[in-house]
C-alpha cells in the first residue's frame, strides 16, 4: 500500500527520496510527495499521479536534508494534491508521512478544530501533525516527546515519520500495525516501509516493533517506546540486490518476474532436498521428529493469491503426509472466533511478510495458544518475526503487484513442507524420491513453458476481446483455475471467474456461449475422462475452449491447446500455472494496461 521513506545525512535528501519513493511504486499508489528540511524551513511538494509526475513538479532548487516522502493509496479523502502526504501543522513547522488509519481520526479533528486549528485535507494523518504541534505548545522540548504526547491521544494503527523546522538534524518514526524500518548507512540513516527503497544505499536495516519508536541522526538512532523505555536494536543484513529490484531490458517486472522462475524455484530448493533419506531439510521450521507427528490437522492461512497456493498446499500435505489440511482465507478467520487446537499446525502465507489480515490471524492464533508457523518471502518481515517458525522463499524482490514467482516457490515449499511431514510419518522413501525428482525437474520444465510465450501471446490476444472469461480445473487444477483468473483479472481488468469443473453444471453453464472463452485445466491424469466430459458439455454450446494438457487435444474437445511438459502429479499443478501467467501478461500487454501497477490494488495490503 503506502510508502514511507526518510534520509539524513550530508546528502541532499530529495534525489535519494525520489528513488526510494521509485523502488515502492510497485507497491500500489495514487499520488505523491516529499518535504525536506532547508535553512528557511520545510520545503513540502505534492502531487497526485506517479513519483515522475513529483519529481518533475520540482523546482531547481528544491534540496536539503533530512527528508522524508511518501507514495498514497487513497483511504480518506480522493487522490489529490490537497490529500496527498507529507502533511504540515498549520504554521508548517511539522511535518508527517503516515502508512495506516487513525481510527480515532473524527474525534481528534473535531477536538483540534475546537481549540482552533483549520485542516487542509480530508485524511486522518494531518491529526498527527497538528497533534506534534500541540505538543510542543503544550510544554514538548524535543521532537521525540512531542511524538510520544501526539501518539498517545492516536488509536489505529500507523507507520509514520516525522520531521520538524526546528530540529533539522532528525526524523523520528513509530510503528504499530505498520512496517518501519531503519537503514544504517556510512555517517548517515534512512527510514523505509519496505526494504525494496533502501537497496543500493545499504544492506543493514533495523526492523522496529510495534508500539516501538526511533530517532534517526546523521550519526545513529535510538529505539524507545511511547513511554520512554530504550529498546536495545541490533541490525540485520539483507541479502536482496539492486539487479534484483530492477527492470533492466524487460518491458515491465511483470515479464522479468514470470521468466525468473527457472531460478527462483532452485533457490527455493537449495540446501533443502535430502537425497540420503529421500526427504526435505527444513531446520527453520522449529519442529521435533516428536512434535511433527504429534500434529493431527494442518490449517493454512493466505489473502489472494497466497491463498490459491495455499489450498495447492493443503493438497499437497494431505497427499503426501496424509494429514488432514485445509485452507482458509486469513481475512474471514480472524472474524469467525475459531476453535483452535493445541494439536493442529497453522501455517501463515505472505509474500511481504507483511499482510495485515495474515498478522492479524497469526496473533489470534497465538493469543489463543496455537502454534504457526511462516511461509514468506521478506526476511525480517513482521510475520516471520510473529511466528514460532517457517520457510523462506528466497524469490527475492518481487516488484509487479501481481505476484508470480512468489506464487510457484509457495507452492515448492509446501511440497517441502508436505514431503518432509510425510517422511516423518509414513511416506515410503521411494515416494520421497520420486518428489525429489519431480522436485529437481521443475526448472528446466518450466523453462520449457517460457519458451512458448509468443505462442501464448496469440491466445491472449484473443482472451483480451473477450468481456469475461471462465477458467475450470478439478481438484489440483482448480486452485490454479482460481489463480488464473486471479491474474487475468488483476492485470487486464478483463471479468474472470473460475468454478470446479464439476460445478459447471450446477449453474454456470447457463454462461456458455460463443463469446465465453473457457480456459480449462485438464492434466492427463486419472481424471482426464472426466474432465474431457466437461469440455464436450462446453463445446456442445459453442463455447469456445482453450486447454492446458499434457497432450495436443482434439478440436471437437478444445479450439487451442496449450501443452505443459508432465511431472508428478502433486507437482504438476505449479507447472499449469506458468502459462496462465502468461496470458494474464500478455492480454494486459494487449489492452495497453499499466501492467504492474493496476488500478486500484496494492501490493503489500496493511490497512482493512
């Protein structure tokens, strides 16, 4: 969603500001802004539209440090230069970039405006600065007191940053319910909500816990909490690379992300197949041989397409474990009081580490005494600090809102997940070396799907005229179904639904027609009769059909076939999975989509 990022330091801050603001554009925003300290005051630009947009609404002579800025995803009040952060106290001595909602936000601008203060914009977060300003009319001597008198009267949750005319040499930053973190740099500090805006600056960040603040200087920070307590902070190195976070010849991080998975799939593997024992090594998970078989349930929790790999997931770890699993999504659990059992395991999926739905499920959960474990992507992240263990993804930055290789090594590491449970239990070693195998198979064969891109280009090209399109899988193919859909959605704005294929005849089918494409997953498997059956029903009312098969299908069964190279069956599913990315991309590339930036979605979700 929003994004955070602060510099101080000898630099001018604004070149560095920009490029952080840059690197989280993926994130999903609206409008933008910066303010900088300079020895006539703050200097404050806003705009609504992208970071080109602010950096080129600059004056040549907007410079100087500290700074901070700001990408927003509109909650309160519309996209505009008015709504957009940095927000100012009335005699723009303060000023405040925020990530999150006040909730109490109504009582406080009433509150304010009776003592007298005019608002400017519609948003809750102008409260905070004119909250800091207050609190130095009331008695404040610095900047941190003014903050923890300002964020007592504040009920929500909040990433901000403040920064004041009169203490020029320091921002200071608080966090609850909304990723902070710090940057230490070489005699100079930064702030960030997500590490993607400090790459190439550093590689050692300190993450800040909730209801935790700091005061960065030039020379260092301190951590505290709102009543004053030092925090002893250590920093952690992170391993992501600017190549990583960049486009470089690719059209979009979309296109660059989709052709990554060769490799971010054997990095999801490395060190974690055990061929000796025909097993899976996964010392992160924090779980005894005794504790593992102990478990009798497994429940999974994701928002979107964490989700979709989830219930692939659940799949896996009852085919191979023969556990029971299911999954759910983690922004109804939280609501439905649930029961929690001392002998289930409940595993929570993020790609940043960071959804707020996902945290708020996991800390139920421990509330109520359940053990989680993590399946993420971001080290340091709020959610792999939660939880009591997991598995990293190790997909590196993943800068299209619309994920996909976090996706494929979700799924790879719940067939770790699966295959090192089921090793415990009583999954036959020459069971265990057949997953290896397909295990070790899947970069080269995914490799193999990439190579019909242009091919698949053209299908979409069709899909892009369509107003709605079906999508149907059975049982493993119908997550993927449901993530198709997902992606051609999210990146084409083209209608998609997808349905069990069983289910097609249970009301859906009243849809078919000559303008309804289907796209149908029909792996050759012990369902394939079944599933073929399903399309002749769809042909029958000239619906037009396009297959992902393991085999060329015959027209009366489908128009265009799309064939994906065979692995195990429990793998086969991340495999039908690559090309429907493919066509989401290039349907986008088709109708002139801004493809990793889609309207309206973000890509870390830390607000309800």
């Amino acid at each position: 969603m929003c994004g955070i990022v602060g510099y101080v330091g000898p630099q001018d801050a604004v070149p560095i500001l920009l490029e952080g603001l840059g690197r989280l554009e993926y994130r999903g925003y609206d409008s933008a802004g910066i303010a900088v300290g300079s020895r006539t005051g703050l200097k404050v630009r806003k705009v609504s539209g992208r970071v080109a947009d602010l950096a080129n609404d600059l004056p040549a002579r907007f410079k100087g440090s500290p700074g901070i800025g700001h990408t927003r995803w509109a909650t309160h009040g519309e996209p505009t230069p008015e709504n957009a952060h940095p927000h100012t106290d009335m005699a723009e001595r303060i000023a405040v970039v925020h990530n999150g909602i006040i909730e109490n936000a109504d009582e406080l601008r009433a509150k304010l405006m009776a003592d007298g203060v005019e608002f400017t914009s519609q948003t809750d977060t102008e409260t905070v600065a004119h909250l800091v300003a207050a609190a130095f009319t009331a008695g404040a001597t610095d900047l941190e007191q003014a903050v923890r008198l300002a964020l007592r009267q504040v009920v929500g949750a909040y990433g901000l940053a403040v920064l004041d005319a009169e203490h020029p040499d320091r921002i200071v930053v608080a966090r609850n319910g909304s990723p902070v973190l710090l940057g230490v740099g070489d005699k100079e500090m930064f702030v960030a909500s997500d590490v993607a805006a400090l790459i190439g600056y550093t590689r050692q960040v300190v993450y800040l816990d909730d209801g935790e603040l700091a005061t960065i200087t030039a020379t260092g920070y301190r951590t505290f909490t709102l009543d004053d307590r030092s925090t002893a902070k250590s920093p952690s190195t992170i391993d992501w690379d600017v190549v990583g976070a960049e486009i470089g010849d690719n059209a979009h991080f979309l296109i660059k992300e989709i052709n990554e998975q060769p490799r971010t799939v054997e990095r999801a593997l490395r060190g974690r197949l055990d061929e000796r024992f025909d097993t899976a090594h996964l010392g992160g998970l924090n779980l005894s041989v005794r504790e593992a078989r102990e478990i009798r349930r497994v429940k999974i929790l994701g928002c979107g397409t964490a989700c979709y790999a989830s219930e692939l997931g659940a799949q896996l770890i009852e085919d191979l474990a023969r556990v029971p699993a299911s999954s759910e999504a983690a922004s109804e659990f939280r609501y439905r009081n649930p029961v929690v059992e001392p002998d289930t395991l409940y595993v929570a999926v993020s790609q940043s580490g960071e959804t707020i739905d996902t945290l708020a499920a996991v800390q139920e959960l421990q509330r109520k005494g359940g053990r989680v474990i993590g399946i993420v992507n971001v080290v340091g992240s709020t959610i792999a600090r939660q939880v009591d263990g997991g598995i990293y993804l190790h997909a590196g930055p993943e800068m299209s809102v619309a994920a996909t290789k976090s996706f494929t090594s979700t799924v790879v590491a719940f067939a770790l997940l699966a295959l090192h449970l089921g090793r415990i239990r009583d999954l036959a070693p020459s069971e265990g070396k057949r997953i290896i195998a397909g295990l070790n198979a899947l970069p080269a064969q995914i490799t193999e799907i990439l190579e019909q891109s242009d091919a698949i280009a053209e299908v979409a090209k069709e899909i892009a005229q369509s107003n709605s399109v079906m999508f149907v899988g059975r049982r493993r193919g119908w997550p993927v179904a449901r993530e198709g859909a997902q992606k051609l959605k999210e990146v084409s704005y083209v209608h998609a639904e997808a349905y069990p294929s069983a289910e097609l005849k249970h009301g859906p089918l009243a849809l078919i027609n000559p303008d309804l494409p289907t796209v149908a997953v029909v792996p050759d498997d012990d369902l394939l009769d079944k599933n073929t059956s399903t399309l002749r029903e769809i042909k029958a009312r000239k619906g037009p059909v396009i297959a992902l098969a393991h085999r060329e299908l015959p027209t009366e069964l489908a128009d265009r076939t799309i064939v994906i190279p065979r692995n195990e069956p429990e793998l086969d599913a991340i495999l039908m999975s690559i090309p429907l990315q493919l066509l989401a991309y290039h349907a986008a590339v088709a109708l002139d989509r801004d493809v990793d930036k889609p309207r309206n979605l973000a890509k870390s979700v830390t607000v309800e």
